[in-house]
C-alpha cells in the first residue's frame, strides 16, 4: 500500500512559498528529474533496507501518478500525486510512477539500499 502525505506550508511572501518536512534519514540521498511520460520504478520492496522500509519520496515539483498493487493481496490502485508531496511506498508493494509532466523528486534513500531490497516480476499482473 501507499500513502501520499501533503508537504505542509509554513510561509508565502513576494521570495515565493516555504514547505516543512521532518525525517529520521541521514547519510546519502537520490535527488531525480523525469521528463513527463517517462515511467520509474517498476519493482517492491521487501523491507530489508531500514530506508526501503517504508520507501518514502518527496515529490518536490511536478505531478505523477502512482500505480501499485500489494503482493501478497488484493489491494491495489492509483493515485496522483501533487508537488509537494511525500510519497510512502510500504514493503510489499509494487509500484510504478508515470511522469505527467516534468518532476523533481528527493528520495530519503540511497543507492546502495535499493540495490538490496528491489525487485522485479515478470510483469505487473503476475502476483505470484
């Protein structure tokens, strides 16, 4: 399952708008651009990395929508997703992003934990 969680505002003035978000993460982080079209992700997490454990993705600019589905379930759906937006992927679910229009993304993780704890079906619709 997934959850998006709006980035809270905590000032606008003529400089622009200030968004607030706390975390736990330190250490490396991912820092992406998607061109709108473009489609990321395409896996689950099984929760062996502390950072994958819930995935969670700030959606800094930009708009995508999030197809998933659980595993191990029959829970799946999309949803869209909003800059600024946190987006929280929980082991277990395959998910994929599709770009609908150019985005920046900031994901609380880094490389290496991903490496871990990613992986494929065979295709979308296979839950076995």
């Amino acid at each position: 399952m997934i959850e998006i969680i709006p980035i809270a505002k905590i000032g606008e003035d003529e400089r622009g708008v200030t968004h607030y978000f706390n975390t736990d993460r330190t250490g490396e982080f991912i820092l992406g651009y998607r061109k709108a079209g473009s489609v990321s992700a395409r896996h689950y997490h099984k929760g062996i990395s502390a950072y994958k454990n819930p995935e969670r993705v700030i959606l800094m600019k930009g708009e995508a929508t999030v197809n998933w589905f659980d595993i191990n379930g029959e829970a799946s759906g999309s949803d869209k997703i909003i800059a600024p937006a946190m987006l929280v992927v929980y082991p277990y679910t395959w998910h994929e992003v599709i770009a609908d229009t150019d985005f920046v993304m900031f994901e609380l993780n880094a490389l290496n934990d991903g490496k871990i704890d990613t992986f494929q079906l065979d295709r979308p619709a296979d839950k076995s």
